[in-house]
C-alpha cells in the first residue's frame, strides 16, 4: 500500500529541522501538480536575515525550480500562521491556496492582525484554509517560547 502524500508532515519535518537548528520551529512546503517544488523551515538566525522565514526560503526556491516569479498553480502549507511579510510574498508569488497550522495572534497576517488578504490593495488573496494541525503547531512552538506566541 502507497503511503499518503502528506505536505503538511513535510512542513512539521522543516519546522522540526528549524528547532533542532535552534531557531523559531516554522517549515514550510510549496507543491504543485503533487510534487513538492520547495520545502523550508525558519532560518533567520543562521542567515542574521530577519526575511529568512520559512515561507519566504520556500517561495524563493519554488520560483528557481518554476522558472517562473508566479506559481498560481502552487499551494503553499506552513505551521504557522504567515506573518505580513510572508502574506505579501504569498500575494505577489499568485500562490493559489494557503495551508496553515497554528494562528499567530500576535504576528499573524491572514487571520489576525492585518489580515492582508481583505485588504482592498491586496493584488492576489489565494483561497485559505487555518488550523491544519494547530495544537500540534502550537506544542512546537510553546515547546520553544514556553508561553510566548500563542497564548500572549
């Protein structure tokens, strides 16, 4: 029996990398046509880059193998709820559907905060679908920040 493509598993292994690496646990996974163009996690401390997120590494390296800035045919799962910089890249990349694990009340950017996709200067908002494996988003995370981003 063929084991389940499971990209949402995918991005947990990258955020799971990310923690082990020592930075903030977020992975992320771009597919199209079910296969994975790009995976990701976290890597701003490694890079002293703050734009190193998971999202931001995946979309950059799911355009190189494209051969194309848009992937409207792509869809992107990440553990974390993406934050405005990550939505805007979102945006700009055409990615069709957004998968995401745990809200970020206090960082996010689709859900909470800003909710870039409603906003009426937002160019592309791809269809969205929250809370894919939250608690088990949110045991990695306060596994890290202890109560930190989810529950300040």
């Amino acid at each position: 029996m063929r084991e389940a493509f499971d990209p949402m598993g995918l991005a947990f292994g990258e955020a799971q990398a990310a923690a082990a690496r020592g930075e903030i646990p977020v992975g992320a996974v771009v597919v199209r046509d079910g296969a994975v163009l790009a995976a990701a996690g976290n890597e701003t401390l490694a890079r002293n880059d703050p734009t190193a997120h998971a999202e931001m590494l995946a979309i950059r390296a799911a355009t190189a193998a494209a051969g194309s800035q848009r992937l409207a045919d792509a869809d992107l799962y990440v553990t974390l709820e993406p934050c405005t910089m990550c939505a805007g890249a979102i945006s700009f990349a055409r990615i069709r559907r957004l998968y995401f694990g745990a809200s970020d009340p206090k960082g996010g950017a689709v859900e909470s905060g800003v909710r870039f996709f409603s906003q009426p200067t937002c160019h592309h908002a791809p269809d969205v679908y929250g809370g894919l494996r939250a608690r088990e988003a949110g045991a990695l995370l306060r596994g890290v920040f202890g109560r930190g981003l989810l529950d300040d």
